[in-house]
C-alpha cells in the first residue's frame, strides 16, 4: 500500500461531507481555554440556563432574575451553562511497526477524519505523531480552514524508528492544550511501557480513546505469507527471531496476541479508557459514521 | 546381530546422520520477513531458546523421519534377532562337542557338523551379549572343547570377541565322544572367571550348553549335579547314512615273506542297503582291490540294538618286500569321511632275532616253535664277557631272552626276563614271595592281550617293591608278577618267577604272553609294529640311540619335534586319524623313516545318525527348540524404513508443497 501523496486520498469528498454532520462525545464536562461550542460545568455566560442560586455581593446584577424579586423580593441569579471550546487531540503511533500491513495510512485516514471532526466542530485540535520518546505536535488548529494545513502536515509524517510509549504519552499529554480528549492511535504491540503510557494520559486529565489498528498479518500471519523457515525482523527494534512456521506455532500465537489484546481491553477498562480495535481491513466510512458512533465517540 | 554387523550399522548411521544434519542446517535458508513486532513470536522462542538446535530440530518432522529413517536402516544392518524372553543363565559353560562323528558333512551347504556347532554357539553367545538398553547383567561364558578328553578354549568370561575367536579356534578330532571329562573339567573351573571385576556371583547355578550330535560314549555314566542343567541343542541329521572301514590289516605270509596277505572289513550303519569298492594301495599304487562292488546288507534291529551290516573281503595276495603304509580306501565317500580310509603300517620282511641267556625246558620249547629268524644260546658268563666287550652287544637282537640269574648290565637292549630280580634302577627285590597268584591284570597292555592269568600259580616268586619308571602289568596278591619298564637305553618286561616254578607253562596264556611280548619288544627295535593306534592315543616308538633331527609328520600337517625320553619317542596324542611319518636321523646320518598308522575303528563315532534323545541322570534331554524362535527382524526394519519413506514423501507433497508453493523446500 504506497504513501498518500494527496489530500483526497486521506479524506475524499464523500468522506468530508458526512463527517460535516458529527461531533465528537467526550464523556466529561471539560473546561477549555477559550468559548466553544461544548457545554461546559462551568456556570457563567453561556446561553443554556442551569440553575438558580441566591445572590450574594459582588456578583453580576445582569444575571439576577428581577421577574423572582418581583414576586418573592429576593435577589436571585441565573445560571447559565457556560460553553467552552473542546480540547482533541489525535495522537498517532508513527513508530515503524504502523508501517507494517497499511496500518499508518488507516491511522492517517482516522486522524484525518476525527482532527476534521474536530475542526468543523470549533474544537481546538492538535495533531500529534508519538515518536521514539517525544512526539511531533500540529496544536491551535480550529476552525475548518485548518483542515487543509492538517492534512498537509499529516501527509509529510512517516512512519519510521521505535517508539517508548511511555515516554512519548507522557510528552504529548502535558502540552498546554488543556484537558479533553485525547484519540491515541496505534497497534498497542508495544513489549512495555503501555500502562504507563495510557495512564499518563488519564493522569492529565485526558478522556482518552485508544483505537487499536492491527495489521492482517499480525492477526492472520499464515494467511499473509508467514509460513515456512523465517527470520523475523522487529520492524521497531530489527531484533531477529529465528522460527518455523508450524501449526501449534500459529495456535501459540493466536493466543498469546490475544492475551495481549485482552490486557489492553482490561487496561482500557480500569482506566476508563475507550478501546476500539481494528484491522486495517476496515470499512472507514463505516467506521466513521457507524462503529464510532454506536460505541458513543461521535455523534 | 554379529559384532561387524553391529559396527557395519553404527558407522553407517554415524557415517549419514552428521552430514544429514549439517546439509540441513546449511541449506535451510529462512526467509527474511519484517514483522510489526516479534513480541507474540518471540515469548514462544524464549521459551525453547535453551536449545536451539532442539527447537530445530522439533520444527523440522521431515528431517526427523529422514532420521529415523536412517536410524531404521542401520539397525537393519546390523541384522538384529529377536529370540524371545529366553531365561538367561548368569555363568554358562559351552561344551563343543569335536569328536570324529562331528566331522560329519550334512549341514547346509555341505558344512561340517563342527561348523554348525560353531555358528550356534557364536549366535548364542551374541544373543547372551546383545539387548543394548534393556540387557541385563552380561552373563560369563566357558568354552569347553571335548571328544576322548576335554581342553578348555575360553575361561568363563564376558568378553564376546574372546568366546568368538575361542569357538572358532576349535579343531574337529577322529576320537571318540567321552561327556564326563568336559563335565568334571567345566567344574573344576566353576569357581574361576577370567574377568578381573566380574559382576556375576561365581556360586551362580551353572547351566549347560552342550553343542554335540548326541553320539556319546559315556552318556549313560553321566549325571548332573543338583546346581547344574544342560541344554542340548542338536547338530545334525537323525537320518545321515554312512557305510566304511570296520577293520583292516596285512600280514606276511608265512611261506614267503614277501607276499602280504591284505583283509578289511566293510560296515554300513545306514538304514538302507549301500555298496562299497575297497582298494589297497602304497605309494599310490594300486596293489589289489574289491572285484565287485560290496554289497553291504542295512542296520538291523536285534532288541535295543543296532546292528550295522557288515561284509568282509580278503584281498589276492601281493608282493612288498620292504617296509610299506598300506591304505585301504572304501569308494564312494559318504558325509562321514573319517572311516573311507584306513592306514597299515607294514614290517619289513627281516625276521626276528632273538638271544636266550639261560635256560628253562618249557621256554625253550616255546621259542623253539616260534620259529624266530635267527635264535642263539648264551650262558650267562658268556654274556657278561661280551658285554664286557661290547656293552651295545644286546641292541644286536630285537629281543633277549633270559631265564634266571640276569645278567649283571641290562641297560641296554629289549629284554625279556623270568626269575630273579636284576639290578636295575627303580626295583627294589626284597627276597621270595613264595607261593602267589595273579591278583589283577592290565588286559589292555599289549603282551598280556587275551591272556587269561586267573589260573597262574607261581610257586616261587621274588618279591619287589618298585618305582615311578616301573608298572606292574600283572600284580600278585604279594608282589608284582610282570612288570615293565624302562632299563635306562633299553627296555624290559620282567616276570618274577621261572617258568618252571609256574603252572604257567601248561596255560595258553603263556604263549600268548610270550610271543605278544617278543612282538613289543621287538616293535621297539627296528623292526616297525604293524599296529594301528586309535585316535587320541600317544605315539610311541623305540628309536635308536642315535637319532638326530627326530621329528614327526601328522596328516595334513607339517614336521614337528618329537619329545624323546629313555631310548623312546613320544608324540601325542594323536587326535586326527591317517598316518604319521616319523623321521630320523642315524648314527651314519642315513635318513630313517617309520610309518604309525592311526585308524578310527570306533563304532560309536562311525554310526553318524545324530541322536533324538540324551539318555541324562535317568531322564530323557531332549534337543534345544530355541533355534527355532530365532526371528530375523532387520526384513521388518526395512519395511518399515520403505513405509517411513513413503510417509515422508506424502507429507512433503500434501503438506510442505501446498502449503506454501510460492516457498522453496527449505531441506
């Protein structure tokens, strides 16, 4: 599967026009930097009405309700749900394993679609590329005329080197976006560091989703030319591992791949982390407009 | 499974095996493949990575069928046999029966019964040592080789390449079959091992191997002690024929001398009439044979006995002046060739010399009718005044004769003397017996063969005591009546009476006595003995006393050195039947030769039909069946390496080829 070259080959036009409709669900009221179209706890100057409390000195006699004062003659002020903008931030694995099997254009293409999200939204969306252990950050995009520059700029990423996802999570959550919602975007296939890694992202206040995007030959490998005497290379750290293929071998790894999966789903779970997994063989638009929908990460 | 069998298979596997490997690893070229992670492969590898060349090894099963293949191919090499769950003794004494009979060629492909027996015992000692793995403790092994006596080939010991090589070491005889020596000799060395940390314990119940045809002499005086058993496994047919030579001579005539008259005796011991030449030759030449074929009648039942038919031919007289072997030869030969031939060894026509030195009225009658070539009377003082002269004068004549008082010198010369004792080292006279009788005597001693002696009365006898280089041939209720020894140079029968103190005279006895004793006497001077030896007798002759290089030359074989002692050549025993050539030197270095024929006369030994029974301590032993269990399993190994190479191939073509066809065969 070659490198998108094109903006249309991350996001067609098709594609722009349904996600125009969809937002994306955070499950926590957040507190953004600047107004936005999302409800925040905040009570202050929005326009959707939240409560009554009584007045006390110094606050704003614009909010008070004279309508209550005249009929019951005490102050009361109205509060209002305040609305702040939402903080997303799309975070990619761009370590060398994504390039295995179409994984980092599957990445791209979600990254694309949700930072779009993001924008039409007035979300305050940063991109991110976690890379060996630091990230590469696009921040301060909003608004949909930065969909263009987020393309562009997810199409110069490549995915190449390792990745210590530990350090790299704990790099990209700490920037100044504030608190909101992260999408981390990987195979997950890491040896270590992956419960740190998420936990640094809840720990900052993050409402992360991790969409696991696995390669067929990572799930399949006999049905995608694994078969025979190998060596295998480590796309991330080129160690070699010597095997021959066999039938309990393929059992054994079906299992033990798994189990891995199992131990992020559980991870996901104590963390209130969302976990979606995928295969590189996905339908994006159905992805997009169903799978994400119903698991309640777009609306 | 043999030891080169073994050996064979083991460096063939060796030999295959490494290279198979090494090609395997060398040519297994693994495809590079880059993976997301080898996270989920490699925490299965760490798990086998403690060997490496194992883990290969399990990846591969085509490489381990080409092993096992392999493996099967060189156990099948090595020939194993499957004998059952035999019981397995801890001590065993083989006992290789190599007596006359087993000479017998009716085994498979015309092999001797010896030969059989060989390949038995070997087999059985292989199948003792073999088992690998699941062996238990090496069991020791005797090798014991028997016919008249019995000589151990190899001490009780493990080691098979000892017991191989002393199994085949063994030489077949003509003697007869004696059991009892080889049995006395297997105990007598039960308590012994020749492996210097045995883990066998030497009290161990010993069992009994015996490799023989069943045709032994003294099977009926044999028993087994409680400790003991035997196995017998049977050598041979039960219904191998065999017809030869039962007995056969040559006598001079009395006319002429010249003239020999030749006799034989044809016995069939097959249950089937047969038909047999005899023919007479010396030298190769032909001097009188059967006009017909004989015609020999079948064994006969009389009661338990069998009786083998018999005919016998006198041969028209011919002419040998000279001393001569005579070989009488029965055509055609059978499986049993040690009685198709028989040896007479025939005296020259010199007639005997005696001297007589005294005198005694019956003796001299005697002699007189004996009619010696040459007969001379001496007195005794006469006889001292030659040998004061001459001390060789007695070695002048084949015998002296003396009656009396002997002679002061009897060191030389063949004497036969009656009366008082002389001075000869080794008697010890001690006056006058008196009256005494014969107590007991050796019939087997050739001057008193047929010589019944029960009614002998001397009525003076001298008493004597004597020593190791004397024997009494005939004792006395008080003293030794004849006796026989060496005199230093010569040789002497003394009897310790006159004749005429005797009732001896008027006893048939006493001519045969008399002139059996002339014929030893002079068989020991020049004058050669036309007796024939049985085997496994010693050869014994009187040599001259000068006789350089004296050697003797047995059938078949080359010279060897005689051992000679007191004036007498000894050699022995003699195992094989034929003749054997003496040769010698003398004192004017003229080359002598004598001739002693060894004949196998035994019927026992003749009568070849391999026995259906033992009759052993009262119980019938029958033979061995473990032969037949014996099952060749290297055909079957080899079947199962086809099939194993088959199943390869499938699995390759349905399994390596279709699984991955864009791959090459990584083997």
């Amino acid at each position: 599967m070659s490198e998108p070259a094109r903006v249309d080959q991350l996001l067609d036009a098709a594609m722009v026009a349904a996600l125009d409709r969809l937002d994306v669900i955070s499950r926590r009221q957040l507190r953004g930097t600047r107004d936005g179209e999302r409800r925040s706890r905040r009570r202050g100057q929005g326009m959707e009405f939240a409560d009554f409390r009584p007045y006390s000195p110094g606050d704003d006699l614009r909010f008070v309700d004279w309508n209550i004062y005249g009929r019951m003659e005490r102050l009361f002020l109205r509060i209002f749900l305040e609305e702040e903008d939402l903080s997303l931030m799309v975070a990619v694995d761009a370590s060398a394993s994504m390039a295995i099997g179409g994984k980092f254009l599957i990445a791209q293409r979600l990254a694309m679609a949700l930072g779009y999200i993001g924008l039409v939204n007035q979300h305050r969306v940063t991109l991110a590329m976690l890379k060996e252990d630091s990230c590469e950050r696009l921040a301060g995009l909003r608004g949909r005329r930065k969909a263009a520059a987020a393309a562009a700029w997810l199409l110069q990423r490549q995915a190449q080197g390792g990745l210590r996802f530990e350090s790299a999570s704990r790099a990209a959550s700490q920037g100044r976006q504030g608190r909101g919602l992260a999408i981390v975007i990987s195979d997950f296939l890491m040896r270590e560091g992956m419960e740190r890694g998420l936990q640094s992202w809840v720990g900052r206040g993050w409402d992360v989703i991790a969409l696991q995007v696995l390669a067929m030959e990572d799930i399949a490998p006999s049905t995608h030319g694994i078969t025979g005497d190998l060596r295998l290379i480590d796309a991330e750290d080129a160690s070699e591992t010597e095997v021959t293929i066999s039938d309990a071998l393929l059992r054994d790894h079906r299992d033990r791949l798994q189990a891995h999966n199992a131990t992020l789903r559980g991870l996901c779970t104590r963390r209130g982390i969302r976990h979606i997994a995928i295969d590189t063989e996905v339908d994006l638009a159905r992805l997009l407009l169903e799978t994400l929908r119903h698991g309640g990460i777009l609306r | 499974m043999t030891l080169p069998a073994a050996l064979a298979g083991s460096l063939l596997f060796l030999a295959v095996i490494v290279p198979l490997v090494a090609l395997y690893f060398l040519r297994l070229r693994r495809t590079q493949r880059v993976v997301s992670s080898s996270m989920p492969w490699r925490q299965q590898i760490e798990d086998l990575r403690a060997n490496t060349f194992f883990q290969r090894l399990r990846a591969s099963h085509l490489l381990l069928l080409q092993a096992l293949l392999l493996l099967l191919l060189a156990i099948a090499v090595m020939q194993p046999m499957m004998r059952g769950w035999a019981f397995q003794p801890q001590r065993m004494v083989l006992l290789m029966d190599c007596s006359a009979s087993m000479s017998t060629l009716d085994g498979e492909g015309g092999i001797s019964r010896l030969a059989q027996a060989k390949r038995a015992a070997i087999a059985r000692v292989e199948a003792m040592q073999g088992g690998g793995l699941f062996a238990n403790s090496v069991p020791e092994v005797m090798v014991i080789s028997f016919a008249q006596t019995a000589q151990v080939c190899a001490p009780f010991t493990s080691r098979s390449a000892l017991l191989r090589s002393a199994i085949e070491s063994i030489d077949i005889t003509d003697e007869r079959t004696l059991l009892q020596p080889a049995l006395e000799l297997s105990r007598a060395h039960k308590l012994t091992s020749a492996d210097e940390s045995t883990a066998v314990p030497l009290n161990t119940p010993l069992v009994i191997e015996l490799f023989s045809d069943g045709k032994i002499a003294d099977i009926a005086k044999v028993s087994l002690r409680t400790d003991e058993s035997m196995v017998w496994t049977r050598i041979g047919e039960v219904d191998t024929a065999n017809a030869g030579i039962a007995a056969a001579g040559c006598e001079r005539a009395n006319e002429d001398a010249a003239q020999v008259l030749a006799f034989a005796a044809i016995r069939n011991f097959g249950k089937a009439p047969a038909s047999r030449m005899v023919t007479v030759r010396s030298a190769q030449n032909l001097l009188a044979a059967s006009a017909a074929p004989l015609q020999l009648p079948s064994l006969t039942l009389r009661g338990v006995d069998q009786i083998p038919g018999e005919r016998r031919i006198v041969f028209p007289e011919f002419s040998i002046a000279g001393r001569a072997l005579m070989q009488f030869e029965s055509s055609p030969h059978d499986a049993f060739r040690g009685d198709d031939q028989a040896f007479v060894a025939l005296r020259a026509t010199q007639s005997l010399r005696l001297a007589v030195v005294g005198s005694d009225p019956s003796l001299d009658s005697l002699l007189d009718a004996l009619s010696p070539g040459s007969l001379q009377h001496f007195d005794r003082d006469t006889v001292e005044q030659l040998q004061t002269h001459d001390p060789l004068w007695a070695d002048a004549f084949d015998a002296v004769v003396s009656v009396g008082k002997p002679p002061t010198r009897m060191t030389h010369g063949r004497w036969l003397h009656f009366g008082e004792i002389p001075q000869l080292p080794g008697l010890n006279p001690f006056g006058e017996a008196g009256r005494d009788f014969a107590q007991s005597v050796r019939g087997e001693y050739p001057a008193l063969r047929q010589c019944n002696l029960n009614e002998l009365i001397a009525l003076r006898a001298n008493r004597l005591a004597i020593q190791s280089n004397w024997q009494a041939v005939v004792e006395g209720a008080k003293s030794p009546l004849v006796i026989a020894g060496s005199t230093g140079a010569g040789f002497a029968l003394l009897v310790t009476f006159v004749p005429g103190d005797s009732n001896w005279p008027f006893h048939r006895s006493f001519v045969n006595f008399t002139a059996q004793a002339l014929d030893l006497l002079a068989s020991m001077s020049d004058v050669a003995s036309d007796e024939s030896l049985e085997p496994g007798a010693m050869i014994r002759l009187r040599v001259p006393e000068i006789a350089n290089n004296l050697t003797i030359t047995p059938p078949g074989e080359t010279a060897q050195p005689m051992q000679r002692r007191d004036g007498e050549a000894s050699w022995g025993p003699a195992r094989r039947a034929g003749a054997y050539r003496i040769n010698w030197r003398d004192a004017k270095d003229q080359a002598a030769e004598r001739w002693v024929a060894v004949n196998l006369m035994d019927e026992g030994e003749c009568d070849i039909a391999a026995a259906t029974q033992l009759p052993l301590s009262g119980e019938s032993l029958q033979p061995s069946a473990r032969d037949a269990a014996a099952l060749d399993l290297w055909p079957w190994i080899t079947v199962l390496a086809i099939l194993l190479l088959l199943a390869e191939w499938w699995l390759y073509h349905h399994f390596i080829i279709a699984a991955s066809p864009d791959e090459t065969d990584s083997t």
